[in-house]
C-alpha cells in the first residue's frame, strides 16, 4: 500500500482535496505546484514556475495549467478543474479521478466510462521542464486526447489580465509549438512525444479565481491566455509523454528522460522519506554558487534560516558533501559582510545581528558529525575571523557590553527570527539583551574555546573561556527571574515577562551558563505552557496578547505572527533540550510526539511541513506550504534519535 494515496472518496470532496497541495522543484529555483485535484488556488501554483532573471528576483508563471479532455465517438469529457466567481467550479475533471498517489511522482487514475487514463507528472532536475506522461491502461474505442495550455507569463507576485498586447504568434517546431506573451521572456517550448494536431484557437478565460489569496486577503481574480490546443489519437496500453520547457527538445527522448527521472527519485514511503525529498526541494544551484531557498512558494535565501536549516538539511541525511558546497557560498558571503563589502551573492540578511551566531552553530553541528580535526581543517579560520569581528564590535548592531554580554537594538528593525512588521515597525520590538543572542554566544565561546585549546592556541582559547565565564554568569542574572523561567529580552530596567520559546535554545545547545536545575525549570515551563502537537507556541495563552489563529488580513496575519501560532522547527530544540535533561527514558516521548508531525505528510503540502500553525486545536497549518527550518529541525532530531538507538 502506498504511504500517499487518496482515493476517489477524498478526491472528489473539495472540501478535502482542495487544502493538500503537491511541490516539486529543479533544484535550480523553478518549480511545479498546485492542488492534488489540479485546480490552482493560489497565484504562486503552476505547472512551470520559473525564475526569469533579466526581468527580476521573482519567479514566474509561465504555464498556469494543462486542460485535458478524452474524446470518444465525438464525446467530449473535459478533466480539467478551475474555480470561477459565484463558488463555480468548471469543468469539474475531478469528478473522473478515481485514486492519486504521490509516493514516487504525482499520479492521478482517471475513469471515464470504459476509458482508464493515468496521468504522472515529474519536473526534470536543474532544467526547466515539466514532463506529463499519460497512460490509456484501459480503452473500448478509438481514443483522443486533447490538450489545452493555460499560460500566464507574470510575475508570482501580479496577475495578467486580458490585454490587447499579448503576442499571439507561435511557431512550429518538432510535435508542437513555440510561443512567448510578452517581451523579455523566454520562449514556451510545448511538444508531445508523437506526431499531433495543434489548432490555432486563441481565447481568454476570464475571472479565474484563488481562493487562498482570496483567504489571505489579496486580490485573487486573473484571465488566463489559451493559445489553441493539441489532438493527438491514443490506444490502449500507449504512453503519450507531454513537455513544457524553456528549450526545444527532441521528442524522440521525452519517454527515456521521464523513465530515468523517475529512477532517479527516493520513494516517499516513510516519513524519513518524505521530509529527505523535501529537504531537497529547498537545495538552489546557481551556477557555482550553492543556496537554499527558506521555503517554498514565495520564500528566497535568507541568511538565518540557511544556517538554522543546513544542518537538518544536509547532515541529517548523510549527505556532507552538498553541506560543504553550500558553506562555501554562504561563506563566501560571510567574509564579504564581514569585511564591508558588496554581497554578490543572493543570500539575503546578512547583517541581522544573530545570523553570523547561527553560522557557528551549524559549523558546530558540522563538527559533531564529521569530527572536530575536520571541522578546523575546513572552517578554523572563518570561525576566528567571525569571532574576532564580534569581539572587535565591527558589527553595525551587534554590542559586546562589559559584562560579556551582546547587545542588539530591535525598536526600529526585526533583529531575530521573529521579524514581522507593522507599518515598517517590529510587530515584536525585541532589544537590549536577547535571550537566544546570549545563548548562542555562550555556546559559541565554548566551542572555540575547546576548538582552539585542540589546536593548541592556548592564548586564544583561554580568553574565550575567560570572556565565556563572564558571559555565563552575567546571562543567568540578567535572564533569570523568579519564576524560574528567561525573560525573552532585558533592556534597562525593561524585561519582557511573557513566556516564549526562546529560552528553549539554552538548553539545547552543547554549553549552557544554566545547572541542571535550572535547565529543568525552564524546561517544565516551556512544556507546560508552549509545547503543542505540532510545535512550540511563539507566545504562552497566559501571557497578554495572545493570538493562536493566523488568519484574516495581512495585518491580522502578521500581528499573529509571533503572538501564539506553533512553530515545528523550534520542537527539534525542544526534543533536544529534552533528550539531554531525560536522556534515554525520554526516548518513548519524543518518538510518540513526532507522531503528530507524521500525520501532516498527506495534508497541506504532501509530504511537508507547512511554515507554522495554529497555536489552538485544531492546529491548521498556515504560511508558506513548505518551510526548510521545519523540515530541517524534524529531520536533526530523526538523526539523533537514530544514535540514540544504536
């Protein structure tokens, strides 16, 4: 049985198939994203999605979607879906499907009558193309099919409308056409892989609506461009292999290159596998430069979450050559902002105060899983050089104070991963002395401490111990309250009571200035008050402000931001926290609790982890349909839990 299949009950109900959503990517910025029944309900969904870089940092929807339609004794049976004002949905293809499976590449089982059509569709790696293979397994009669292409030709962020500067040419080329709407763009290369007939028939579809943007309080209403469309007859048993690209291709190949894509992809039969596909989906090859994308669909490189998310995404998966490709990009990055230089590169965020501590955190990961020798053979000196620009105050908003402590000013900017904004302002002003700041920090003392006295730079390594006893000792009285919890942020004489999951990081990483009382007490906080099925609470139900539901206008949404929805990337820390306070006996929980992350492979984006949820039962997910931090987290703690069971 296969781990992702929907049957026909599920598909045909909307209300179900509708909310799940498949991605697959090239591994070079486009990409294919829609709903398991086909029907785009958002402006970022197509089935090629690309980036057109003398145009802009966008992606770009140039085939919306693929209408096809079986035809039998003149018998017209349309399998496409798309959603028009009025809550109309037409033609209503959906009704046909009767099972779809995503374990291996997306397949959907049509039933028209006599006729039995398999429909599969794969994205070809570090190219941009889609490839659509369609199977007549079963068939009574002569058989056609015809094939009518949705294009767009806009920006993710826009929508075209009907105009009368559309370009209508095309030109033949091999089974198919060529075409291109408007200037700048590249041409659309659409061929079967069998002699056809395309008939030249222009038309707009107007006041196609999405509802998800609708949701989210956008505009949601576009009129997509139909050139004309493709016959090609079919017989039982027969493949008929559709391809949409920015390049001609031989046709000749389309049914060799869809059987070794196919090879070429891991199964998604487990969870494991199912977050290591996406994990890959993150991964953006720019000619020799190496990213990962924050999450998909409208998330770019950005500096804190490439280093949050590369471990999880690279060594959690065995797979330490891509993690070392990706550190020179980023650290080709680092030495540039570290020395005042122009960025180059498409890493975005670089001078938020915590990134560079994140850096050494996930080089302090690299360690773990390779070995310390490596780890100083590979990145000794960008770590000193990091580390000597903090020390040094060459940081425009990153302040060594006397009593060890880094100090940040958050009033007129986001500083940390809690970055909403209000009218430009921080929906959550967090400044002074952050908690997950100073905790990196320790932790990054530590490790170059032990890393330099290794090495045999006693000078070195013993002034960062030194200046790490000072920082220990100096967090725990400025952090530590009553209560036994962290306040989330001290500046002066103001800190922030309210109970957030911030403090989880102090007792996650490898060194922490709290005993293990002390740890335990933040954990029990934590666990009490923050800990959902599906993450951490951003903000305590107790503390004021509340807001566990994402939803309503963008302003709605992003004061909700941070104020009490659920976040899985800050479980891997908690889960790691736990282990290292309960140790074995803390196994039997961890595992029942990613239970509840499991279950959320056949819903939202299949397969994925949404970017947040609700902080409320029942904990729908919300944002971006798939978020490289979440993935990343789930997939550190599913390595960890393997060493544990060794």
């Amino acid at each position: 049985m296969s781990y992702l299949r929907f049957d026909k009950t599920l598909m045909i109900n909307l209300e179900e198939s509708l909310p799940r959503e498949i991605l697959r990517t090239n591994k070079s910025g486009a990409y294919h994203c829609t709903t398991i029944v086909d029907c785009n309900t958002r402006k970022y969904h197509g089935l090629l999605v690309i980036p057109v870089p003398n145009l802009d940092d966008e992606n770009h929807v140039l085939l919306s979607s693929l209408d096809e339609t079986v035809i039998q004794h003149g018998a017209e049976f349309n399998l496409g879906l798309h959603k028009y004002g009025g809550n109309v949905f037409s033609p209503k293809g959906h009704k046909y499907i009767r099972e779809f499976d995503c374990e291996r590449i997306p397949a959907t089982t049509y039933r028209v009558g006599g006729v039995i059509l398999r429909k599969e569709k794969i994205f070809v790696h570090y190219e941009n193309r889609i490839l659509i293979r369609y199977t007549l397994v079963d068939a009574h009669s002569a058989t056609i099919l015809r094939f009518r292409p949705f294009l767009a030709f806009r920006s993710v962020r826009e929508y075209t409308h009907e105009n009368t500067q559309v370009n209508r040419d095309y030109e033949s080329v091999e089974n198919g056409i060529k075409t291109c709407m408007y200037p700048g763009y590249p041409e659309l290369f659409m061929q079967l892989n069998k002699k056809n007939e395309f008939h030249f028939d222009p038309a707009w579809y107007r006041g196609i609506e999405y509802p998800k943007e609708q949701e989210r309080g956008y505009d949601f209403n576009e009129d997509l461009y139909v050139p004309g469309y493709f016959e090609a007859d079919i017989k039982k048993g027969e493949s008929i292999v559709f391809s949409a690209g920015v390049s001609e291709i031989s046709t000749r190949k389309l049914k060799s290159i869809f059987e070794t894509e196919v090879e070429d992809r891991t199964p998604r039969d487990s969870f494991y596998h199912c977050l290591k596909n996406s994990a890959h989906q993150f991964h953006n090859k720019q000619g020799e430069d190496h990213y990962v994308f924050a999450g998909y669909p409208w998330f770019k490189c950005r500096a804190r979450d490439l280093f949050i998310s590369l471990p999880g995404l690279t060594l959690a998966v065995d797979e330490q050559d891509e993690f070392e490709d990706i550190m020179r990009t980023a650290e080709k990055a680092i030495r540039q902002f570290i020395n005042k230089e122009p960025l180059t590169g498409k890493i975005y965020e670089m001078n938020d105060p915590d990134v560079l501590l994140w850096a050494i955190w996930a080089l302090q990961q690299y360690s773990k899983e390779t070995s310390r020798e490596r780890c100083r053979q590979q990145y000794g000196g960008l770590l000193e050089d990091i580390m000597d620009f903090i020390r040094s105050r060459k940081h425009d908003n990153l302040f060594l104070h006397d009593n060890g402590l880094l100090y940040t000013n958050g009033t007129d900017k986001p500083v940390t991963w809690m970055n909403s904004t209000i009218d430009g302002r921080p929906a959550i002003p967090r400044t002074g002395y952050i908690v997950e700041i100073n905790a990196l920090w320790y932790n990054a003392l530590r490790f170059m401490s032990d890393l330099l006295h290794e090495s045999g730079k006693m000078l070195l390594a013993d002034e960062l111990s030194d200046q790490a006893e000072l920082t220990g000792k100096s967090f725990v009285e400025v952090f530590r309250n009553e209560y036994g919890y962290l306040f989330d942020y001290v500046d002066g004489y103001m800190m922030d009571w309210s109970v957030r999951p911030n403090m989880i990081f102090t007792i996650a990483f490898d060194y922490s200035p709290l005993d293990r009382v002390q740890k335990k007490q933040v954990l029990d906080i934590v666990t009490k008050e923050l800990l959902t099925s599906k993450g951490l609470r951003t903000l305590s139900p107790k503390s004021g402000g509340y807001t566990p539901n994402y939803v309503g206008s963008p302003g709605d949404r992003d004061r909700a931001y941070h104020q009490g929805t659920a976040w899985p990337w800050l479980m891997g820390f908690y889960m790691e926290a736990y282990l290292k306070i309960y140790k074995m006996s803390g196994l039997s929980f961890i595992e029942r609790y990613l239970i509840g992350l499991e279950d959320e492979m056949s819903n939202h984006c299949i397969g994925s982890l949404p970017e947040l949820f609700d902080g409320n039962p029942p904990f729908t997910g919300r944002g971006a349909i798939s978020f490289a931090m979440n993935v990343a987290e789930i997939l550190r703690i599913l390595n960890l839990l393997s060493k544990y069971n060794l």
